[in-house]
C-alpha cells in the first residue's frame, strides 16, 4: 500500500481495520442503504430537503460500508471509508458519492433554496449507485475477497 493517506487512516483511532469478513452484517448495511433511499424519497415528496439530501449521502455510504465489511475492513471514518474504497474500485466507483458528501454538507450548513430539482437528480444517482454496489458485493468471490484484503494491506 502506497497511498500515504490511507497508511493515515489505518493510524487513527476509528479509523481502517482489517478484520473477518462478515456477509451477514454486510446485508444488513445493504439493506439499511435501500432503506434510507425509500426514506429520502419520503422526504423529498415531503419537501424536506435537508433531510433528504442526507439520507440520500447516508444510503450511499451504507452501500458503501456494505462492501468493506463483505471484505472485512471496518471504519468509522466516512472519509476513510472512500478512500480506501476508491483505492480498491477505482475512482469511478465512489465519485457519486463524493460528490453527494459535500452537497450533503452544502445542505446541513448553508442553506440554499429552490433545490428540489437538483435533489432528485441526486436520488436518482444515489439509487444507481446502491444498486451498483450490490452488484458488486453479489458478484464478489472468496477470491475476490482474498484480493481486495491483500491490496489494502
């Protein structure tokens, strides 16, 4: 592993951790994801945007974290999380919801109007991205597995 910021993330309290995978955890943080998509668009309808624009960020992540722990990585760093997601998947894999943090934040702290438009294009993203990621955990191989856990070493 060269990436200096992730040899970072494996020194922080909360932050990377190797340990068992563990598939059934791994469901539940999968579907909590397509759950917090179903509460987003709830939101949404309701005109709640802040509330949306999280649940929106959170489902990603929990599609996210659904993958670490199919491999057997734990983090309580989102940012962590990312990079060492990105690291093993690519850049493609985790732009969606990079940029979904920072609206995400954007929309907790400054508040902003008439955004509804520009939220469900977010939902809509978000539900291919959960959907992308539980293509990529259902397709996984112990091999696979094996490989990922080698390369975040």
């Amino acid at each position: 592993m060269e990436n200096k910021k992730l040899n970072w993330c494996f020194k922080l309290k909360d932050g990377l951790k190797i340990v068992e995978p563990n598939e059934r955890l791994s469901k539940s943080y999968l579907e909590q994801a397509k759950s917090s998509l179903l509460r987003a668009e709830k939101d949404l309808n309701d005109k709640d945007f802040i509330w949306a624009t999280v649940k929106i960020y959170y489902a990603e992540y929990y599609a996210l974290y659904s993958f670490m722990q199919r491999i057997g990585v734990k983090c309580e760093n989102h940012a962590c999380s990312i990079l060492a997601t990105t690291v093993l998947l690519g850049e493609d894999k985790t732009k969606t919801i990079n940029l979904h943090k920072d609206k995400r934040i954007d929309a907790q702290y400054y508040m902003k109007v008439d955004q509804e438009t520009k939220i469900r294009a977010m939902l809509q993203e978000a539900k291919m991205f959960v959907a992308n990621f539980d293509e990529i955990i259902s397709n996984l191989t112990e091999a696979d597995i094996k490989k990922h856990r080698n390369n975040i070493k």
